[in-house]
C-alpha cells in the first residue's frame, strides 16, 4: 500500500482524477507521494540517522562489497603500474590507445 498525502479541504478518500466540480472552490489536487515510502517497513528497527548510504538503493551483498572493493584496488594500485619501456607498452592495447590520444592531441595542438 503507497502511503500519499492529498492537499485539499478533505483529503480523506479524495481522488485526483474526480471532476472540478466535486472538488468545491480548490481547483487544484496535489498528491505527493513520500521518497522513500517503502522505509516505514524497517525504520523502526533501523533507524535512518544509523543509514551510511543512500537509502533508497538495494541492499548490497557481502560478495558485490567484495566486488567493488577489488575493482577499488584495482583503480587505485594496479592502473598504476607504468611500463619500463616502449616494447612493454605495445604489449598492453590500454597503453597502445593512451598513446594514441597523446599523439592526436599534439597534431590538434599542432606540437
């Protein structure tokens, strides 16, 4: 059940979609629903203020934290490992198109 709040004199059983006349002087009905209504379900046993992400998304498990901390170590240490020299550079095809790019940037910039 989706949990909404109508701004009208009686927003009890009321309904957007009902004819302007029934609706007495307000012309306009506004139903806004909650951001996060599905959070009533666990708030109370886990509270929001205890909630380190964004709420809204799934639950992550301890295999896809696994995941994404390896892809973590993989950005931060082995993307830096350079090659010794250009032989070693025409081995790997990430290094043979960031070479590439520098190429086409110096003819762009005319260097």
């Amino acid at each position: 059940s989706s949990k909404s709040s109508t701004f009208y004199d009686d927003p009890l059983n009321e309904s957007p979609h009902e004819d302007s006349t029934s609706q007495g002087s307000s012309s306009n009905v506004f139903q806004i629903r909650t951001q996060f209504e599905h959070l009533g379900r666990w708030t109370k046993d886990h509270p929001i203020a205890n909630v380190i992400r964004d709420p809204s998304r799934s639950v992550s498990t301890r295999k896809q934290l696994k995941i994404d901390a390896m892809w973590c170590f993989f950005d931060a240490f082995l993307t830096s490992v350079k090659p010794k020299n250009f032989k070693q550079a025409m081995t790997k095809p990430l290094w043979i198109g960031a070479m590439q790019e520098e190429i086409h940037e110096f003819k762009r910039l005319e260097v």
